[in-house]
C-alpha cells in the first residue's frame, strides 16, 4: 500500500461524524464544508495557494448551505490540463430512529455500548461490534468515511504534486440525501474552474457507500457508471358516492392498489444491461387526500414509486408505466362489475353493467386538455399556482402531486381517470461504453489498481459495471439523449424551477464515473457501520493508484 492513512482516515471520519449534518438542518452542512476547507488550510501546499480551497452556497435553495471545493495543480514534466474529479457527500440522513440516545448517533467513541444497552441487536451486529473492525455512527458510512478518504488522498498528493501530470479536484457537496443542491450548484463552479484554469475533466470518482448485494457476497466492487433512477407516480381520480351507495362510487383508492400490485417488487419491470439486472420497483408513498374521516368515498388517490434503469429512457419507462397504469385500470373496472353482479344476485337486484372506462393520461396529456379548454385563463392560473407554491417552498414530490391536482380542477371531463408523471428529479442513468476511448481509459485504470492491490487487500476486489444506488455522479454524466432527459422533465408537473438539472451544464463536464467508496452495511440505519480496514486503507489506496495512472 503506497498511502499509510488508516488513522488519518480514521480520525477524520471520527471527527466529521462528530458534526451533525442532517440534510437540510441549517448550519450542519455548511460546518462540514468548513471542516474540510479548514482541514486544507493548515497543509503547506495550500499555505501557499489558498485560493485553492474555500466554500460556496448552493443556489436556488430553501436552506442556506455550503459545499467544499479544493484543488491541486500537478508540476510532473509535460503537464497536461487533464483533470480528475473526485466527489463526495458530506451530509446525512436524519437520526430519529435514535429516539432518546439521538445525540450518540454522533459519537463513535460512545455509540456501541449505547447500542449494547438500550436496543435489541442482531447476532450479525452483535458480532460486528466485537470485532473491533466496524466503525457505528450517522454518516460513518453513508458517507463522511468516503469523503475522508478523498481528503488523505488529496493531501498526499498536495505533498507530491510532482506525481500529477496534471490536475485534481475535489468536492464535498451538501445536500445529495435529498433534492442534490450541492451537486447541481456545484455544476457552474467546475464549469468556471474549467474556464478559468483550462482544466480538461476526463474522469470522476465518486467515494459513496456500497453493501453486499447477496447473502454470503463479502465482495468490496469498483463500480463503473451508475444506475439511474425515476419516480414514476400515479394519481387516480375517482366517482365519490355516500357509502350508503357504494358502487355509484368508483373508489381510487382501488385503482391506486392495483398499480401497485403490478409494480411493487414486479421482476419483469427489471432492466438489465451488460450482465447486471436492477432491482425491480418498490412503492414509495400511497395514500387518499382526504384530510379528515367522513363517510364519502375518496376522490383522489396517488402513489409513487422508485424505479431505476440500467439501459431504459425516461421515455420508455413512462410508456410502460402508462402501460401497466391501462391495464390496472381495465382490471379494476371488470373486477368491480363481477363483484357488482354477485352483489346484485345476493341483493335480489337487477344488474347493469358500471359505467366506467379506462382513462389514462400523462402529466402532458392533463396539460394540454386544460390549456385547450381554458387558454390564457389556465396559463395565468398556473402561473399563480406554482408563484404561491414557491413561497411555500415545498418538497418537490408534494408540489407534483400538488400541480397535478391543481390541472385536474380546470378539466371538464370529471369521470375517472389516472395520470402518470414524474415525481421527483430524474437520476440520469451512466452505462459505460468501452468502445469509448475516454471511458476505456478509466475503466483500465481503475481495473489495473484493483489488481494491483487485491494481494495485499485481506478483502475481496472486483469490479461492476453499474454502481446500485443513487449518487451524485448521475448529474455528471448522460448516456441518455438530450432529448431523452428533456421529456423527462415535460413529464414532471414541478413547473420551470430554477433548481432543477441543466442539461447543458453536465454536458460542458460530461465525464466518465466511477465509484470506489466506503463499504460497510445498514446505511441509513441505527447499526450504520463502516468496515474500517477497507475504507481507511484500501478505498484511498485504490483512488490513489486510479489517479496516479490516469494523470501518469
């Protein structure tokens, strides 16, 4: 191992988890970012260029809050302008499942023998925490380990700029356990660096968490690329009738069961590319509008759910989505006409066939009808509509759900319907293309540094080509068409918000991704842990190798 940095990572990650920073809590994010500027201002290198280091805001953002960037120019012979980008999120989850010991959450020291004594573990945790080699506490995992790693890296090269025959850059940014503030302001930083330095980015890693994937899989992976992610999210208008007259009601709340039935955890709703498989989708969020009990059927329902891609487009998702949400609706409506008849016979009553019949419609589609019907009136209500909901500042997933029921009160076609939209930011899917020569190259640089450390590693190395969760790396990079990600974005009822992604901005960058991050298990969870000897000691050494031969 070239780097010795395993008690530097680790008191680093000791003290990052120290610092709260709950995403979206003021104050905790923005004392990250001035834990890792500061961390750089006492080296020697950045004594003498602190314009190197600092922090910035994010834009367009409810929350005022930080993100870090520091950098190095190489001095090797020959210098090049290639750079290298390295990227990690300092901000966590929240800490309620903590209850009365939350404050432990923080506090690694502390924390296991809280843990011993106040909750019911595991064996598997149990073990883990005798062991000695699992470091327990808020972000010790997901992902503050990950983002210290970088920062042993970046002083070692800090040391030895003479290694690099070219740049590298570092970012913390805030925000990615939520609506990705930091990365997207982060964006317009890189992209002046690049201006104003002539920096040319020919490669990110990322340092985010991963897990074993299987039971058994004690696997530590490289990944290349990274899965996307959409929310596809359906809400359902139905008929309301007293529940004295129940089947002159057409029940939302049923149709929305039905879509999640063929949803929820659907194998063949799996996306698979170059040998890997998605997991399928999983519902999200499900519920009726009503605010209060009365004793009228619900008018509206809607349910989301997480969905992610592999080699899919926003576009033929939303078209299986449509699919499925026709095929519920069609299924709903002959299941309530056979339960109608059988009640009908029980009831000695005549029976008719219901009236109803499936209406699907995309968020576009809802658009179009009201702008059709109203005209002017309806733009200058929306225009309203979406100025008082940014006052509101809401979450994003709220103000879709909000607009779509906002356009459904200037249809006049009242009878049941269901519409499909995005619901939230679409996390662009990253498939790598070794036929590409940049991709190729970092692929074979960070192979090479797997095999190169897999002796001496005491864990498992290999590499994937799909990185499984969500990260920051996925506003990077496209592999989808702009035309693709513009549809997306038609689909989601969130209106022109500032915040949302430019496609032109991760175009100027639009870099190959690759994650070598902190490995350990239950993030997001109370036992979070981080195995300590991969991601203090092996995580930097395989960035470090990846660096050195890309910028060789």
């Amino acid at each position: 191992m070239k780097l010795d940095c395993y008690e530097q990572v680790k008191t680093l990650t000791e003290r990052m988890v120290a610092i709260p920073s709950v995403a979206g809590v003021p104050g905790g994010e923005s004392r990250m970012a001035a834990f890792v500027r500061d961390f750089y201002r006492e080296l020697p290198y950045f004594r003498e260029h602190p314009e190197q280091t600092g922090v910035f805001r994010t834009k367009n953002d409810g929350v005022e809050r930080h993100c870090a960037l520091t950098w190095i120019r190489g001095t090797k012979e020959g210098g090049s302008p290639e750079t290298v980008l390295l990227i990690g999120h300092i901000d966590t989850v929240d800490v309620g499942e903590f209850g009365d010991w939350r404050e432990l959450a923080f506090d690694t020291g502390r924390l296991p023998e809280a843990l011993r004594t106040h909750f019911d573990l595991s064996p598997q945790v149990l073990a883990d925490l005798e062991s000695g080699e699992y470091m327990f506490g808020r972000g010790a995992l997901d992902m503050k380990s990950g983002v210290a790693a970088h920062m042993a890296v970046m002083d070692w090269f800090s040391r030895h700029p003479d290694e690099l025959r070219g740049n590298l850059v570092q970012v913390c940014e805030c925000d990615e356990e939520d609506n990705s503030h930091g990365i997207l302001s982060a964006l317009d930083e890189l992209i002046a660096l690049q201006k104003r330095e002539g920096f040319r980015y020919i490669a990110c890693i990322n340092s985010d968490y991963s897990t074993a994937q299987d039971e058994g899989d004690d696997s530590r992976c490289v990944y290349f690329g990274s899965v996307g992610k959409l929310l596809p999210s359906f809400m359902a208008f139905g008929k309301e009738a007293h529940v004295g007259a129940a089947f002159q009601a057409f029940d939302p709340n049923l149709l929305i069961a039905e879509v999640t039935r063929r949803l929820s955890l659907n194998p063949d709703l799996c996306d698979e590319a170059l040998g890997e498989c998605t997991l399928p989708p999983i519902s999200l969020k499900q519920t009726d509008t009503k605010d209060r009990y009365t004793v009228q059927t619900a008018l509206c329902a809607y349910a989301y759910y997480n969905l992610f891609t592999h080699s899919k487009s926003p576009a033929q998702v939303l078209e299986t989505c449509v699919r499925e949400g026709e095929s519920a609706f069609r299924e709903v409506i002959d299941r309530l006409n056979e339960r109608y008849a059988r009640y009908c016979e029980k009831a000695s009553r005549p029976f008719s066939p219901l009236p109803w019949q499936p209406r699907v419609l995309t968020w576009t589609q809802l658009w179009q009808q009201a702008e059709a019907l109203h005209g002017e009136a309806f733009l200058r209500g929306m225009k309203d509509f979406y100025a008082a909901k940014e006052a509101e500042n809401p979450d994003l997933r709220v103000l879709c759900a909000d607009a779509v029921r906002e356009v459904w009160k200037w249809q006049r076609d009242k009878s049941p319907a269901l519409v499909v939209f995005f619901g939230s930011l679409c996390y662009p899917r990253i498939q790598t293309d070794e036929g590409d020569p940049g991709q190729r190259r970092l692929v074979e640089a960070a192979r090479k540094a797997t095999a190169r450390l897999a002796p001496e590693a005491e864990r498992r190395l290999r590499t994937r080509m799909f990185y499984p969760y969500i990260s920051d790396m996925s506003f990077l990079a496209v592999s989808d068409t702009p035309e693709d990600f513009a549809a997306a974005y038609r689909e989601m009822p969130a209106g022109n918000r500032p915040d949302l992604p430019d496609l032109h901005k991760i175009l100027q960058l639009n870099m190959p991704v690759c994650n070598i991050g902190s490995y350990g298990f239950d993030g997001h969870m109370l036992t979070e842990r981080v195995d300590m000897l991969h991601t203090f000691r092996n995580v930097p050494n395989l960035t470090y190798e990846t660096v050195r031969e890309l910028l060789k």
